[in-house]
C-alpha cells in the first residue's frame, strides 16, 4: 500500500532530499537542486513497504493570486512506470488545493510534457534552458483531475 508524508519545509523530510539528490543530482547532473524556496514549500515523499519511492513541492507563486508552482517531482528509477509521478502531482495539487489554489503552473522538462499533458497541463510559451536542459512552462487549472492510469 502507497502512503504519503507531506511536510513543510525539508527538515522533517529528508528522503525528500535522498530522492531529489539521487534523481536531479546524481543521475541527471544538475547542480542547482536545492534552494530557498525549499524551507517555505510543502514536499509530499510517496513510501511503500518502509521505502521512500518519489517526492515532489509546491508552494505558491510570488505575487500571484491563487496560482500554486508544483515543482521537483521526481520518482526513483526501479518505481518508474506504475504511476508514482501522476500520484507525487495529485498529492501537490490537494495540498495546494487545500490552501486555496486556483491553479498550477509548473516547469517541466521537455522530456517530460507528454507525462504532464497526460494528466491535464496544456504547454504555455516557448521552451528554454535551465541547466542546459531544454524546459517548458505548463499550467492547468484547479479543479481539473488527474487522468487514472499512468504508464
């Protein structure tokens, strides 16, 4: 059985860290992983059987109102392909939710925007690079589901 931890900040978290480190850091190379933004967002780790498995962020956008920035989802290479990352955004998008979201904006890597379209973010503006990797603004209103299946 899946369960969730979701805290605020990464003190009480730290297999947010492991998972981010493992993922961003160590197998994709950036550098920039960890920031200031980190202490004020809420993280959500995915655990199954005493393992953490995947993790993500939100918090809300600087001078927006009501628009939350989900961000930092990543999912361990062996659980990759059983839905972990549409469930690391669905935990987000609730919490946010819960704190008066009224939608997501999110940075994803281009790789990765037929996940994020999958489960209802639509791509706004052009592509750029953070870190050297090619990267896409996408959004999706509030209240719009996540799809149920995942691959």
């Amino acid at each position: 059985m899946i369960t969730e931890q979701c805290t605020k900040g990464l003190e009480d978290n730290p297999e947010a860290c492991r998972i981010r480190q493992a993922v961003f850091v160590d197998e994709q190379g950036f550098h920039n992983e960890f920031d200031e933004i980190d202490p004020e967002a809420w993280h959500v780790v995915l655990w199954e059987d005493g393992a953490a498995l995947a993790t993500g962020r939100v918090f809300p956008k600087q001078g927006s109102d009501g628009i939350w920035t989900i961000g930092r989802v990543a999912v361990l290479k062996p659980y990759r392909g059983k839905g972990l990352g549409a469930l690391v955004v669905q935990k987000l998008e609730q919490v946010a939710a819960q704190h008066g979201a009224k939608a997501f904006t999110l940075s994803a890597q281009v790789r990765a925007q037929g996940f994020y379209e999958a489960i209802g973010y639509h791509a706004k503006g052009e592509t750029y690079l953070d870190e050297y990797c090619p990267h896409v603004t996408m959004t999706k209103p509030a209240g719009e589901e996540n799809q149920e299946e995942q691959s």
